[in-house]
C-alpha cells in the first residue's frame, strides 16, 4: 500500500485477477460502490474512466490501482480496513471482471485500537 490513507489491502485471488485484467485493459482503478447495482462491490474501471470527485476518499493503492471511497460512505466504514477479494458470481454492475463470471468483493475488518 502507498498513498493514500492506507485502508485497503487484496487476497491473493483479488492481486492475480487484477494483474490479468491489468495485462487486458492496461492501468486500472477501483471505486468502492455504494450504489443501487451491486450494493457495496469494488468497481474496477480503466485509470480515469470513473470520474473522481472531491467528494471521494483516496483509501490506498493495491497493485499500483489507486482505491477511492465516497466521503460519507467512508464516514460509515472509516473503523475499519477494507480488504479486496474475488468470488464466483457474477455482479451486477459495469465493472470489467463481470464477464469472466467472478465479482470483487469488499470485506471489512474493525481496525484495532492501541
């Protein structure tokens, strides 16, 4: 992780598939979701093809794709790191792992104090 808060890291599975998708697309970033598709999925897009606002948080960067979250979203999850996996299944939403029939998924941990 570089820049950024800090917030989000990848499995194992999640770094192989965007290192495919990397090859396919070329450079890539992800925006946390919060919207009425695929709930609260990561969306992988082209660098620049999602349009970041400053309304949005920079969380971190994981495999040289910069990771962004609404501000209010992240005003819910702020207590937590968020980590980036990959399951079967496809999603809802435009994101460019959705042909393959897997979909990112964000699972969250409350970060410890002290």
């Amino acid at each position: 992780m570089s820049e950024g808060l800090g917030r989000v890291q990848a499995t194992a599975a999640a770094r192989a598939l965007i290192a495919e998708l990397k090859a396919e697309h070329g450079p890539l970033m992800f925006h946390q979701s919060g919207g009425c598709c695929d709930g609260s999925a990561p969306m992988c897009f082209p660098e620049g093809e999602f349009i970041i606002s400053h309304r949005d948080v920079h969380l971190g960067t994981i495999e040289d794709c910069k990771v962004w979250i609404d501000k209010t979203q992240w005003a819910t999850w702020s207590h937590t790191t968020l980590t980036i996996d990959v399951v079967q299944g496809r999603g809802a939403g435009f994101s460019l792992e959705a042909p393959r029939g897997v979909r990112f998924l964000t699972r969250s941990e409350v970060c410890r104090v002290g």
